[in-house]
C-alpha cells in the first residue's frame, strides 16, 4: 500500500506517526537540509583482509551544519587514499552520469557519492580522504590485516 500527501513546502520538520488500533507502530522524520558545510564518510566494514582483492564500500554524504543530507548537492568530490590499498571504482547512483567509475573523483548525486577501496597486501591501514570546494573534509581509515 502507498500513501501520499502533497504539502506546501515549508522548511522544518515533517513528522509522520504510523498507528494500528491507537497504538503508535512506527514513527518518521524528514528535516529540511541547509546549505552544503561538509561531507561525512561511513564505510560497510572498518576491518577487510589485506589480500589485494578485498572491498570496503564507502558512502560520502554531503550534509549541512547540524548534519542533515542535502538531497539536492552535486558536489564534485574528490577521494585520496593513503596506505596500501587504491580507490577501485566510484559512482553516485544517476544512471544518465557519463563519468568514468575508475577514478578519484566523481559528482555527488542526491547528496550522495560511493568509493570502492580494494586492500592491498601488505596488513596495516587506508586512509581514506574526501573532499570539495569550501565544504568541510572527511577522513575515514579502514584497518586491513
């Protein structure tokens, strides 16, 4: 079943209650984002085997001040790593991009931007660093053994 409301945009919050019988069953809350401040990185595993075929999967969020996506950001990001491992692939999810998957850089969609990181063989630690224009950069570090 699909449920939907058409809302003059306001900015704030929506706060949608789900109830069976009285009985509150699920809640939800979108927050209207600001302006693009900085981006944010989360990683799928923060440990991977170090031999030289192994993938973490690193999303790069755009979000604003009080950290909230921005679904409307396109930022180009540009990824760097440090240690031994490489950046496999990138990409965002927009299936019109014609950007190569096999580089450093890659434009957000939706606030939102994806790197692969293979491991290396050599156990230790990736770095991995994010950044764009005037927004604030991330750093994540992946442990490899």
């Amino acid at each position: 079943m699909h449920a939907m409301w058409r809302l003059q945009y306001t900015p704030g919050t929506l706060r949608a209650v789900g109830r069976r019988n009285g009985t509150v069953i699920r809640t939800k809350e979108v927050k209207t984002a600001g302006e693009p401040a900085k981006i944010m990185l989360e990683t799928d595993r923060d440990q991977i085997s170090a031999d030289g075929m192994d993938l973490a999967f690193l999303t790069a969020r755009i979000v604003d001040r009080a950290g909230v996506l921005v679904p409307h950001a396109d930022n180009m990001i540009n990824f760097s790593i440090r240690g031994d491992g490489k950046i496999a692939g990138v990409d965002n999810g927009l299936q019109t991009s014609h950007e190569p998957f096999q580089a450093d850089h890659h434009k957000a969609f939706n606030g939102l931007c994806l790197a692969v990181i293979r491991a290396g063989k050599t156990p230790g630690a990736i770095t991995v660093g994010a950044a764009s224009g005037d927004l604030e950069p991330a750093v994540l570090t992946i442990k490899t053994q």
